[in-house]
C-alpha cells in the first residue's frame, strides 16, 4: 500500500486544494451558523461554481467540490458578498473553532451558556495582528451545555468545555490531559490564547510546523500553572441522532453530501442553519414545513437509518490519492451493520472520514481489493489483508459480536 500523502494542512475558500474532481473550496461558517440568506447564496454558489452538491466535513465546514481555477475568483466574490470569507488566508486557516452546534440559546440570558461570546472572542483574537502562530490543523473547542459535553469526541487541541461540577461551571482544558482549570465565560478566551502561546513557546511545533496539544502533553510538556487544574469535564451527551432534539431538529445527509438545490430549499424552510461536525444540520427553532421531509431521499431523518452506520470518504475517482471506490461500497455495505456499530470505508489509509478507530475498516489497497482492519484506524493492521468486499458478511465484519 503506497503510504498516504500527509499535507499538514486544511484546504480553505482563499486557499483551496486540487483534487480529482477540481478544487475544493471550504468555507467555514462562523460559529457553524448561516443565516438563511447565506445558505441559500451558497447553495447558489456551489450550483454555479462547483458540482452542485454541497459536503459537510468533520470539522463542521462545508466543502463545495468541482471549482476550477478560472472561476474561482468570481466564486470568492460571492462568498465575501455572504460575508462567508476572512480577510485573508491566514486568518481564515487559524480560525478553526468548533462550537457545540445544539447549544441552548436563552433569549433573555445570553451569558447563561456563552459558546458564541467566547467563540467570537476567539475568532478576534486569532484574527489579530499579535496572533499566535498556530499549526494549520490546530484547533478549539467550545462546548458548553448543561452539565454536559456534545464535542468529546471531536478533535480539538484547546478545549472550553462544561465541568463536571455544574450546569454554569465552565472549564480550559488542553487536549490530553484529563482536567482542565476553571474559567468564565469572560476569562475563558484569553486564557485560551494565552495556552495556545505557551503550546508554540514550550516547542509544541515541530520543523514540519505541525504540532498537535495531545502529541505535546503525552510528550512531558508541563502546563504552567494558571493553565492547569484539577477539575473533570462534564460527562459526554449520547451521540445525537436525527430528528426533534433540544426544542430543534436534527437532520442528517448520507456522508454528509447534500443537494445544493435541496440545502437552499431547507433555508427556506427552517431558516439559519448550523451545521454539526457529524454529517447533520441542526434547526435551533424546528423547520416549518417538516412534514415534507419524511419523503425526501435527500435527508435522513430515521435515527435507525442503515445509513447512518457506514462512514466512507470522497474516495475513488474525486480523490487522487484513492487507491478505490468507497461511498457505493459503504451504501452495499450498510444493511450488514448492527446497530450501535460503525464501518468505516476508506480510499486510502489517512482515513479523511473518520481518523480515529472504528470497529471496523475497509482501506482500499487497489483495484478491488481491501484491508479489512478491526477496532482500530484506517492505517491500522489489517485482521484480512487484501479481499473483495462483494460476499462480505455481518460476521466478517464484527467477528466478535
Ligand atoms: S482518506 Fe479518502 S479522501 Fe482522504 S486522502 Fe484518502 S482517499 Fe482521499
């Protein structure tokens, strides 16, 4: 297997990355949040410029795929008239800040749970002239909610999280350590850029200039201590599934991957959109007309859809690193999984879909040909190096149950 091209960094709408299919623009929505106006101008966006799909990544983004480098210009120009561009490359790269996309939102007390303060304090910060120098997948995290966390199993290197010890008590925590110290919804920015200065100053950048807070602390990296405490996160909400959720409504796409023409037609319905770093929408106030929803092919709104348990990348032919196909494999492959299981099919062993271990992987290796790997990653060691998925079956792919 050819090993996978590591780029280091995450294509943007100022900066895209060419793969098979043209470039890919990624345009990240502040705060996860569109406003309808700005969904439907990106549907059209993404109708005129690019394939006509729209593709949510796991970092809560929406990639619109297909651009070629001569309209490319014109595409950025409507995407600064939807206010959906930073001022410059750099800034837009250093702007990577996950916030809990079904955060309650309290009309007459908005400092009751303070994800978008903070997260805007955040964005400033990082967009300043004084901004620390992060590496470009470096990451925050903001995730406050009730007593409880909804990002715990999403990547971020600087965490401002819900404690353990109240439904208001808020804490920073470095990823990688098991506590975090506490902070308000004032405190909680600054502190958070203070700690991403000490993360370069203590050497958490390598001479590649890629870093990650978790690789840093396992290494014997010692927080100073106004950055450390003794207090646990709150525990992790049950993963979310499609449907009513939170006074909202969940809704999911297949991969990820929607309709343009549909994304606008749901702004319409439903009005601002924030999107989740889990292949969902999320409708803070419901969606008028959901009725028609539950004939649509283009949604998922059963929670027990088989769909919802396969994973699968762009794959074979839009990524040129694929070694394979992999969406129609995972589709193929769905009806075999168990409820509360995963598989994940990958076109090559970065495992773009899904970096962390499922139980189990497909990792195309070649021309119809795939590593099966069990509980763990995409470049993991496969348990049946080298088969062909077609007579695959449940307990192939779950042996122990
Ligand atoms: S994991 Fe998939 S999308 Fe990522 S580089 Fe490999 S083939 Fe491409």
């Amino acid at each position: 297997m050819s090993a996978p091209v590591i780029q280091g960094w995450c294509p943007g709408a100022l900066r895209p990355m060419m793969s098979g299919d043209g470039l890919v623009v990624r345009v990240r929505p502040r705060n996860n949040s569109l406003t309808a106006s700005q969904a439907e101008g990106l549907a059209a966006t993404a109708i005129r410029h690019g394939n006509g799909y729209l593709s949510l990544s796991n970092r809560a983004n929406i990639n619109i795929r297909g651009v070629t480098t001569e309209t490319h210009p014109d595409l950025i120009a409507e995407l600064m008239a939807l206010d959906l561009v930073d001022a410059n490359a750099e800034n837009e790269a250093r702007r990577n800040i996950l916030v809990n996309p079904v955060r309650p939102h309290f009309l007459g007390d908005p400092d009751l749970y303070p994800n978008v303060p903070i997260a805007d304090a955040l964005a400033d910060a990082l967009a300043g002239p004084d901004a620390p120098r992060l590496p470009g997948k470096f990451g925050f995290v903001v995730d406050l909610h009730l007593g409880l966390r909804y990002l715990g199993r999403d990547i971020g290197d600087i965490r401002i999280e819900s404690a353990e010890t109240g439904g208001q008590d808020f804490i920073l925590r470095a990823d990688g350590m098991s506590t975090g110290t506490r902070v308000t919804g004032d405190t909680a920015a600054g502190l958070a850029i203070e700690m991403a200065r000490w993360f370069i100053a203590s050497g958490g950048v390598g001479p590649d200039g890629r870093g990650r807070m978790r690789d840093h602390i396992a290494g014997g990296a010692q927080l100073p201590a106004g950055l450390t405490g003794d207090v646990s996160p709150a525990p992790q909400a049950r993963p979310p599934k499609p449907g009513p959720y939170g006074g909202g409504k969940l809704l999911a796409f297949a991969f990820g991957q929607v309709r343009a023409e549909k994304f606008a037609w749901l702004a319409k319905a439903g009005g601002s959109i924030r999107i989740t770093p889990w292949r969902m929408v999320y409708f803070s106030s419901g969606l008028k007309r959901r009725r028609d929803l539950h004939h649509d092919g283009d949604f998922i709104t059963n929670p027990a859809d088989p769909l919802l348990n396969v994973v699968a990348c762009t794959g074979a032919p839009g990524c040129p690193q694929a070694l394979g196909p992999t969406r129609a494999l995972a589709r193929q492959l769905a009806p075999l999984v168990p409820q509360g299981k995963l598989l994940h099919v990958s076109g090559c062993a970065k495992g773009c879909a899904h970096p962390g271990p499922a139980p189990a992987t497909l990792t195309a290796t070649g021309p119809g040909r795939y590593d099966l790997i069990l509980n763990d990653t995409a470049a993991g060691t496969p348990a049946r190096p080298g088969i062909q998925p077609d007579d695959l079956t449940t307990t192939d792919l779950f042996p122990t149950g």
